[in-house]
C-alpha cells in the first residue's frame, strides 16, 4: 500500500494520493500510517539538491508523530469516529509529503526541481498545515499513550499552524545564476565555465551520466508538455534547460561514464523484471497486457485504449476504486511502459504496438523551441565542429559520441551540425582503428543523414566509399548495420541510388550481411536493398548477389516477422521484372509464399504476397496462374483481403482474383486464349 514504486511513472510534482477506502480497519490504517512514515523518516539520509531545510523540517515533523503512532493502540472496539477521521486524514497528507520528497530526490530531476523551489516550499507549507488539521480533530485526551508523546503531539500542532517554508536563499541565487546563463545563450554568448560548473556543483551534477539522466528526464517532459496541446505552458523553459544541460554535458566533462551506471542500471531492471509476471502487467479493465498504461489521479493505472472506452461511456470515477475523480486528466506511465516492454522481449511475448522509441513523433523538433535552447545548440555546434577537427583521438571520439545523441531525435540539431561542417570529420573517423570511435562516428552520419541536405554532403565528400568500405570491414557488428541503414537514407536520393549501385563492393556486402548477420543488420540490409531497388539497373545486380536464395530461406528460417515482410517485400519488387520472377520461380517458391500469405499475421506482410503472388502471375503465365488455382486457401486470403486490407492490398488482390478467374472459366470452357496480357508460360520447377 505505501511502496515507493507506486510514484515512479508519474511526473514530478504531481500527488496521486487517495483516501483509504471507509471500510479499512483501524489497526490496518494504523498499520500502513506507521509505513508510510516509515518511508518518509528515510528520505532524512539521501541528498537534496534544493529545498534541504524544509524537507528536513518536515522529516522532523513526520518523526515526531511516528512515535505517537507507534504508542498508539487501537484495538478495542470503541475507537473514536474522529480518531479514524485523523488518521485517515494524516494518511492523505503523508502520501502527498511522500510523494513530494520523492521529487525533491529524484536522479534527474535536480535542474527542474531548482527552478520549483517556490513551488516545493509552499507545498511543503500546505502538507504540514494539513497535518496540524487532521490533528485538530484527534481527541487526544481518550487516547491512551504518555503524556510526554500527548506533549510531543501538541507540539507539533502548534508547530503545524505556524509553519514558515520560506525557498532557501542559495537555491534563488543559484536559480538567478541559471536565469543569467540562459540570457547569454539567447545573445549567442558563451557563458563563463566557472559561473556554469558553480550551478553543477550546488546541484550536485559532478559526472557525465548525471547531466545525461538530467538531459533524457527533460526530454521526456518534452514530449509529455508537447502532447499537452491545450497548455505547452512550460515548454520554453523545458527546453532552455535541456539546451543548458545538453551544452553542459558537451563541454564540462572530458569522461563519458555511462558504461557503469548502465551496466548498473540494467542489472536493477533485471532483478525488478526477475519477480514479475504477466497479471502484473494487465489492465484492471480489459484484464489484457497493457501497451499503453497511463494513470489517474487516483493512483490506479490502465491501459489507456481502456480508460477511454470507460470514460465514453460516461463513466467519472476510477474504476477501481470508485472514487469520483476531479480530473480525468492520463498521466503518462513511462516506466511500467518501459518494463513492459522489457518484460515482453525478455518472454517473447509479441506486444501489438510497436515500441515506444519507434513511434516517437520528432517533428516538434524541427525548431529548437525556446532562444535559449538554439543559442546553446549553435555554440555547442561550434564546440563539436572544432573537437572533430582538431581534438585529440580521445576529444574526437567523445566528440562523435555525442553528435550521436544529439541527433538521434532532433530535427534542429542535425541542422546545426549539419551547417558547421561535421560531417567531412565523422567521415574520416570512420578510418579510425578504434572500434569505439568507429562506431559513434557512422551512428552520428546515420542521424544525420535523415537531414535533407546532409546526403549531399556525404556524397560530395567522397562518404559512399567510407560508408561501404565500413559495410565490409567495420570492426563491431554494430557499426556494420549503422552503415547499411545509412545506405538506406542516402538511397532515398535516385541519382545516389544509381551512385551505391555502381561501386561493384556496395550491393554484394549488404547481401553478405543478410547471410551473416545479426537479425538487426538483416533487417538494415533488407531496407537498404530495398531502398537501392527503387533504381531499376540495380535489379540485375541484386540478383547476380544471390540475393533471392537467400531471402527464401529467410522466410522459412526466420521468427521475425519484421524479417519476413521485409524480404517479401524485396523479392515483390524483385518479381517485377522477368528475371527476377525467373530467379525467384527457380527455387520453387509458390507454394512457400501461399502457406505465407495464409499464416502471416502482418497486413504488411500479406500485401507484399499478394503484390508478388501477382508479379509472379503477371511475368510468369499460364503455368504459375495454373498452380495457384489449385490451391484451396489461396481465394479465401484473398478475399479476406479486399474487406481488411489497405487499399494497395485489396487493388493488387482484386487483380490478382480476377486473372485466377478468368483462368478457370477459359480452362472450364476450353477456350486457349491467352489468360494474360503476356502469357509467357515460365517453366516452373
């Protein structure tokens, strides 16, 4: 009932507590009171970053009632009505002060929290007065504990309607400090180093991987604001901070020390993961594994396909607790979403949605969104730009790895590191005999090449050498498959198609990783290939690669379905031309693909059979149209299709019915006209 874990996918500053239900006992409301105040009493030893008097105050409070509530009895029959009143009460507030220390805490958080110091404060002034009025009503005098514990209760009611929280003096000169920094990155001015450390330092940010923790949680609350479409009241600031961070993370430290903490990190996940199983995971509502949970004001959390269905039904309360709700506003519940998923690769159970990170809309990215926030980024463009050039091995390879995470999700700041002039460096990076710096230096050009002038750029700069020379001999697997979906992108431009195509070494190694690789390069592959076949002088040379033995036997081999659709979806443009559909007929495909078409659960994977089920029909005759109207699914998938399909599918299935058709009544009536535009009756082995 008082778990810790209860607030982690929350956002800060926000109280989901709630009234235990009327029917709970005294001595099991005694019981988690003296819990809950448990938890508090142990916030006195971790570190606060801001607000420490007052938290520490209200610790003290919380302390003395613990031992007013451990001498508490009350197991006879007779209790007071108002003493449950209290304590109930006292359980409401306890939950609020638990909730708010867990912030005032919280790894990530600091810089925000900062600039909450008045918020906290008068919070804290709010929960302390609330506890002096849930004491009001105690009715001290028929309770049996010492009178010294009656004098320590009285105490802290008095102590409670006088409580001052004033925001402690250094956090609003430190939060002026911060204020001031921002006001330089809008004039486009680097801030002083030590007037920076100096804000670090109060908040107790001394590593890397604690200003990225700060980075990623401002992020994160990005994104939640973003969404908030009627308010975004906060999202200038959010951002500002999260350039400062970002600037801070670059330039302030020389070591990047997030191998251990996430070494660490998986490890608690782990062990979390160890205990639980899928009844942890499913909504209350629909009793199915939630893909999107999110949670209520109430504390309860469902998924939110769920929640909304209950609310359109004009339901106003939680369903599981049947408290009415002030609000109906869904928080977003990031963390049980992220063991969810963990949970569910770790199990192979197949969650519908695809993951979190996948459907992450960036486009809000494309502007900085505060003065401050592009101010900053275009300093640290600067600072990147020159470490690439003239750093040390170890500057430049620091240098790379975070142009990797800078660009990973934003639009504005590919721009700005496209505009310095990064990309000629992380090109030659690529030579480097470091498999580290290797590495970070092709995931930084992967980003940036989804950057509409960038592909130019890599191109002008001789990059397609470096990128398949990488292909084929870069030293991690990683760096491989960073290279084949950097193809990817470039190949988006048709004359770069025709340019990756021409260098003899480029289609033969992203063959050969679909041979060899890993699941994740097999899929880069497969999309790159894909991409290069939008060309049509590629196809001969896709084909003379082997290519299509090899996707065939994916299709049998494979658990992926991705897998599985991406090479259906490769030997469908393949199939457009004869010699592919000869290639492909060769090794007795038709039968695999049909067995496909009825077994596979992607819509996207039943498009492309059908749209090669089709081409194979189309270059291939009387004699592929004559084995497929044997088969006795083939029509019933088909027709499936036409009502369930995208509207490619169900053209490319009404097509494909009708030539079926049109076969079986010329065949039933005997008559030899050709069935197809081209009958050209391919030998089928």
């Amino acid at each position: 009932m008082t778990k810790k874990l209860y607030g982690l996918g929350r956002r800060v500053l926000t109280f989901p507590a709630v009234h235990p239900c009327e029917s709970i006992s005294p001595s099991t409301l005694l019981i988690s009171l003296i819990d809950l105040a448990h938890d508090i009493c142990t916030y006195k030893s971790e570190f606060f970053s801001t607000n420490k008097r007052n938290a520490l105050k209200a610790i003290r409070q919380v302390h003395n009632l613990l031992i007013f509530l451990e001498e508490l009895r009350v197991e006879s029959a007779d209790i007071p009505g108002s003493l449950v009143i209290s304590l109930s009460e006292l359980h409401l507030t306890f939950q609020r002060i638990r909730y708010l220390l867990e912030d005032c805490t919280r790894e990530g958080a600091r810089l925000w929290m900062l600039t909450k110091s008045d918020r906290v404060s008068n919070q804290l002034r709010l929960f302390i007065r609330a506890i002096g009025t849930a004491l009001d009503v105690l009715p001290l005098a028929a309770i049996d504990v010492s009178s010294e514990v009656k004098e320590l209760v009285e105490l802290v009611m008095r102590q409670a309607r006088k409580a001052i929280f004033e925001t402690d003096p250094d956090d609003k000169r430190v939060l002026n400090d911060v204020i001031r920094i921002l006001g330089r990155f809008e004039d486009g001015i680097r801030p002083d180093k030590s007037e920076v450390k100096r804000v670090l330092d109060y908040l107790g940010i001394t590593k890397w991987s604690q200003c990225n923790q700060e980075v990623k949680f401002l992020d994160s609350e990005i994104t939640i604001e973003y969404l908030n479409v009627d308010k975004r009241s906060e999202l200038a600031l959010l951002s500002s901070l999260m350039g400062f961070l970002s600037y801070c993370k670059c330039i302030m430290f020389d070591l990047v020390d997030n191998e251990a903490s996430q070494q660490v990190s998986k490890k608690c996940c782990n062990n979390m993961l160890g205990g639980l199983t899928p009844d942890d995971f499913t909504c209350p509502i629909s009793l199915e594994i939630m893909k999107d949970p999110v949670t209520l004001s109430t504390g309860h959390t469902y998924d939110r396909a769920s929640i909304l269905k209950w609310f359109r039904a004009g339901n106003s309360t939680c369903p599981k607790t049947g408290e009415r709700l002030q609000s109906k506003e869904l928080l977003v519940n990031l963390v049980l979403k992220r063991i969810i998923q963990d949970w569910s690769v770790d199990n192979g159970v197949s969650i519908a949605e695809e993951s979190f990170h996948k459907n992450r809309d960036i486009t809000r990215t494309v502007l900085a969104g505060s003065l401050a926030a592009e101010g900053a980024m275009k300093l640290l463009a600067n600072f990147i730009s020159n470490r690439l050039l003239e750093g040390t091995s170890e500057e430049k390879n620091k240098a790379a790895y975070e142009v990797r995470l800078l660009t990973k999700s934003s639009i504005f700041n590919r721009s700005c590191l496209v505009e310095v002039g990064c990309i000629p460096s992380l090109l030659k990076l690529l030579s480097s005999k470091d498999s580290s710096t290797q590495e970070n230096a092709i995931a930084a050009l992967l980003n940036l090449s989804k950057h509409c002038k960038s592909k130019s750029m890599v191109v002008e700069s001789g990059g397609l050498d470096f990128i398949v020379d990488m292909l084929k001999k870069g030293l991690k697997v990683e760096a491989r498959q960073h290279a084949a979906a950097t193809l990817f992108y470039i190949a988006s431009i048709e004359e770069y198609r025709k340019l990756i195509g021409e260098n003899p070494e480029a289609i033969p190694a992203l063959v050969d990783m679909v041979r060899d690789g890993t699941d994740r390069s097999k899929k880069n592959a497969l999309v790159a290939i894909f991409g290069l076949l939008m060309h049509s002088g590629n196809h001969w040379r896709v084909l003379a690669a082997g290519a299509v033995p090899l996707l065939l036997n994916l299709l049998t081999s494979s658990d992926s379905e991705e897998l599985i659709t991406d090479s259906l979806a490769v030997l469908a443009t393949l199939a457009e031309k004869l010699d592919g559909t000869i290639a492909i007929l060769h090794h007795g495909a038709l039968d695999m693909i049909m067995k496909i078409l009825d077994s596979c659960t992607s819509r996207a994977g039943k498009e492309y059979c059908v749209s090669l089920l089709l081409a194979l029909c189309i270059n291939g005759g009387a004699n592929v149209v004559a084995l497929l109207v044997k088969s006795p699914s083939l029509m019933g998938s088909l027709y499936s299709l036409l009502s369930q399909g995208s509207s490619r599918a169900s053209k490319k299935a009404s097509a494909l019915i009708r030539i079926l058709h049109e076969f079986y009544e010329r065949h039933s009536s005997g008559s030899t006209t050709p069935v197809l535009p081209q009958d050209r009756s391919v030998h089928v082995w």
